[in-house]
C-alpha cells in the first residue's frame, strides 16, 4: 500500500514539472512571436533597429522566426 502512495506521488511531482515546463516553453515562444519589430530608414536612409529581424523582407522574417517560435512551443 505505501508503494502505491510513493509511486502516486512520483506522478504528481512527473504531471507538476512537466505542465510547468510546457507553461514556460508556451510563454517564451508567445513571446518570442510578439516581440518583433521590422527594419527601419532613417532619414539618412540607414536601416536602423530590428529585433529578430533577420533579412529585409518581412514576410521572410515571420518565416525565419516562426520556425523556432513553433519549435520552442511544441
């Protein structure tokens, strides 16, 4: 009977660490995801700023930085 408990409780601890570690990985990669600003101009015509910006085109930035957004969510 006291196996049982202690094998309960084994559970219990695998289940908590495990939603925890996912609730991180989730958080980290919404994070990761929202945190995006392009490359910009100034008026000089320097590009200026950019994180997780990458190349110049968007569209390929929000490839290159989903692929390890989706990754780290998963």
């Amino acid at each position: 009977m006291e196996n049982i408990k202690l094998n309960k409780e084994k559970k219990e601890r695998k289940a908590f660490l495990s939603y925890t570690l996912a609730a991180i990985f989730g958080f980290v990669g919404l994070l990761k995801s929202w945190v995006y600003t392009p490359l910009e101009e100034d008026m000089y015509g320097d590009v200026t700023g950019g994180i997780n910006a990458i190349v110049g085109g968007d569209a390929f930035n929000y490839i290159i930085n989903g692929t390890p957004d989706l990754v780290t969510m998963l």
